[in-house]
C-alpha cells in the first residue's frame, strides 16, 4: 500500500498599495512556510524598499519575483529587491521580458524627474520557461493574453492558483481607479480585453488582486466586475464623444470619485485618435 500524499502547506498573501507617487501599483507576497514569491516590483525606490521590509519582516526566502507586465510601475524600482535578495530569480512571460530589456533605459530617462526616487539600474527579468511557477508544490498558472495582439498580450496576463482560488491581476484589473485604457484604444482593442476578464470571471476565484487599486478597496470579485463595467461604458462613450475632453467628462459623471485621473486623460486621448506612448 501506498503512502498517503503529505498535504501541501497553506499559503498566505500580503498585498502593498502604492500611493499616488506609485501609481497606486499592487504588489503581492505570496508566503509559504519557508519561501515567498513576489508577485510585482513597485515604480519607486521609496515605495520598493516598503516592500523589501515587508519581505524581510516575514522570515522566509524570496525565491522568486514575477513582473507581469511590461509597464514600468511593475519593475523600475526591482534594484531593491536584488540587493536585499541577490539569490531570487527575476521572471516574466517572454513578450513582458523582451519589452523591458528593449525599453529599460528609455524608460528610466522619461522618469528621470522622480530624482532620488528613480533607481539607478534596471533589474531585466528573464524569460518565463513555460506558462506556469511554483512555491512549496503550489502551482501558479499564467493565464490571459490576446494571442492575436501581441502589444495587448502582456498587458492582460495575469496569474491563477487553483487550491486558494486566487487571481493576482496585473495590468488587467483595476479598483478604485480609472484603468489604463490608453492600452486598447480601439473597440476591438477593448473587446479583447473584456473577453480575457469573463474568461476570469468563470473561475470564480475567492481573491482577486488588481494591478492597481486605491486603498481599502475590494480584493474580490467584485474587482472583475467594476472593470468590466468601466470598459463597457468607456466605449459606449467613446462612440459619440466629439473629443477627447468630452470623454473624460463623460466618464466622470459616470464614475465621480475615482483617482487615476491620468489613466482616464491618456486612455481619452487614444481613444479619440490622439498618439500617447504608453510603454
């Protein structure tokens, strides 16, 4: 007779919010007994080393960090981590990887305002081999993506663990702000989007992380569902918007209260046919 299987070890998540100087970016520290795997740097250095004490004050090994997108706020202050960590393995989907190697120093010149706050090297994770990580025999699946928009792609993968039900978001997901939609300027842009978030939606996850978040906000499905319905209306509005300032008021009075007031003037913007870089 066979032995019984040793059951796995329970894991824990921890998420910091950046404020506003930090884009209000996500990161999530996934704990096992002895191991962690972060999930996303921080945009800067004072927001990254909040990060790193958090690390350092759980007691265990950081084996792993994952960038999910190839957005500066996931990775251009990762300096802090390395230091503090030299032994972790930095990783990202291969299109996410080759996007911040091709854009790092580009990148760091377009912040150089952030003055002391911007790091002074960029950490460029490798190649993800396959569609999957693990911690202490948990697997952590990379899902989304546009496989037919490879600049959308890595701006909707996010990660998926089965047993814990829980969605870590990226870029996908937002709460409390107005998203990045700067990304999918166009309705089928959009609607590709959409189509990854009620894939999602069908997990029925437990715990859902977004890429960005005000503070106190949801860690739940309801995450999926307000993103959905800014998508839906933002393109609905944008349809007879007669420019790009009328969309934003649109969206205003649609959504009052709601920071990540530059997302919403970019995303306007493309939207209507105006060129924005946003990456």
């Amino acid at each position: 007779m066979s032995p019984p299987p040793v059951p796995t070890p329970a894991l824990s998540y921890a998420v910091h919010t950046a404020g506003g100087p930090g884009l209000h970016k996500t990161s999530v520290m996934v704990m096992g007994e002895r191991d962690v795997l972060l999930v996303d740097g921080q945009f800067t250095l004072a927001e990254q080393h909040r990060v790193v004490a958090g690390l350092l004050d759980s007691g265990r090994r950081l084996t792993t960090v994952f960038v999910g997108t190839p957005d500066p706020d996931c990775w251009l202050g990762l300096e802090v981590v390395r230091d503090a960590f030299p032994g972790a393995r930095f990783v990202a989907p291969p299109g996410t990887a080759d996007r911040i190697a091709a854009g790092a120093e580009r990148h760091r010149a377009a912040w150089r305002n952030l003055g002391a706050n911007l790091a002074g090297s960029v950490v460029v994770p490798e190649p993800l081999a396959g569609s999957a990580l693990e911690l202490e025999g948990r697997v952590f699946e990379v899902r989304g993506g546009v496989p037919s928009d490879p600049e959308l792609t890595p701006r909707t993968q996010y990660l998926w663990q089965p047993e814990d039900r829980a969605l870590i978001g990226g870029a996908p997901l937002s709460a409390g702000l107005h998203p990045w939609t700067a990304a999918a300027p166009s309705p089928a842009a959009r609607a590709a989007w959409d189509a990854v978030l009620a894939e999602a939606e069908t997990l029925d996850a437990a715990f859902v992380v977004p890429g960005h978040r005000a503070p106190d906000t949801a860690t739940d499905p309801s995450v999926i569902a307000f993103t959905r319905a800014y998508l839906a209306a933002f393109g609905e509005e944008a349809e007879r918007a007669r420019d790009a300032d009328a969309l934003k008021e649109a969206m205003l009075r649609r959504f009052p209260g709601l920071d990540g007031l530059l997302g919403l003037d970019l995303g306007a913007r493309a939207a209507v046919g105006v060129p924005v870089r946003t990456g």
